[in-house]
C-alpha cells in the first residue's frame, strides 16, 4: 500500500504536492515540461530539419498542399535554407535558418 502524504515537500526539481485520498504524487515542473516539450516539437527552427522534411510556417492541425514546404538545401553564399513548395517544386522561397516552422500536421 503507497504511502499518503498531506503536506507539500521540495525536491531537487520542484514541489511535489501528494493528494491525500491517493496518495499519487504530481510534480508540477514535470508536468509543466511535458507542455514544454510537446510544444517544441511542433516548433522547431527550420535548419534542425533534416533535408527533405515537410514542414508549415504557420500551425495548421490540417495543410492543404499548398501550405506544406520541403526544406531543401543551404547555400553557403546567401546563408539561407531553399524550400519549395509541396505542390509546386518551381515555387521557391529561401528562408534563415532561425525562422521557426512546424512539423506535427496530418498530411
């Protein structure tokens, strides 16, 4: 059988806050990061991107074809990143590699 804890003790990372009835323990900076991090894998800087890897400069939960980009290849000279569009391969736009996109979509 768990232990039940009432009282909020501190750990190393944070307060953990154990509810009595369960005595489940739930670590509010843990939690926080899970967010943290779901949110960062939608949101990633575009050259953290493998070449060939679609991507959306805005959220979108569902693209159109227009709106998805494959990134391409860097080029030394302009220090940008080429990236076409998904339905029009002549359709380019050369980006820095900081600007931030999104890669979690249905496609």
């Amino acid at each position: 059988m768990p232990k039940k804890f009432t009282k909020r003790e501190q750990s190393g990372r944070g307060f953990f806050s154990y509810t009595e009835k369960y005595g489940i323990a739930l670590d509010n900076s843990i939690m926080n990061s899970d967010a943290t991090n779901r949110r960062e894998e939608r949101e990633m800087t575009l050259k953290e991107l493998k070449k060939g890897e679609f991507f959306t400069r805005k959220p979108v939960a569902e693209p159109t074809e227009h709106q998805v980009f494959i990134r391409g290849a860097y080029d030394r000279e302009t220090k940008k990143y080429e990236c076409s569009r998904f339905d029009d391969v002549n359709d380019t736009i050369w980006l820095k590699g900081s600007t931030t996109v999104h890669t979690e979509f249905v496609f």
